[in-house]
C-alpha cells in the first residue's frame, strides 16, 4: 500500500531522518520516501495508516 502524507514542518534532512525511523519502527519494512522541500512524505508499507500518522506525529511532526 502507497500513502502520502504532508508534513508541513519537516524542514531539513534531520527532520526528514527522524520521521523515516519513526515510520519504520511501526514497519522495518517501510519504503520511505521523505522530502524536505515539498513536505511530503511517501510511504510504501503494509501497515495501516493511522498507525504510521500516530508514529510521525509522537515524533514530535503533526500530519496536516
């Protein structure tokens, strides 16, 4: 499954890092895909959505 979410505070690389190994500590396997630049953040995994959301936001990056 393919899900996009905006990060509109994600502003660096570190930024960018830190929401890819929250994503990934949800599901190692994860396939992200996270930009700085556009503030998106494109996930291939096979776990549910509100769950990867939960990750990134307890991460200290609220989804918009």
């Amino acid at each position: 499954m393919k899900l996009q979410l905006t990060v509109p505070s994600m502003a660096c690389g570190a930024c960018a890092e830190t929401i890819t190994k929250a994503i990934q500590a949800v599901d190692a396997k994860a396939q992200v895909d996270a930009d700085p630049q556009t503030k998106l953040v494109v996930i291939e995994t096979s776990a549910a959505e509100p769950a990867l959301k939960s990750a990134v936001e307890a991460a200290g990056y609220p989804v918009s």
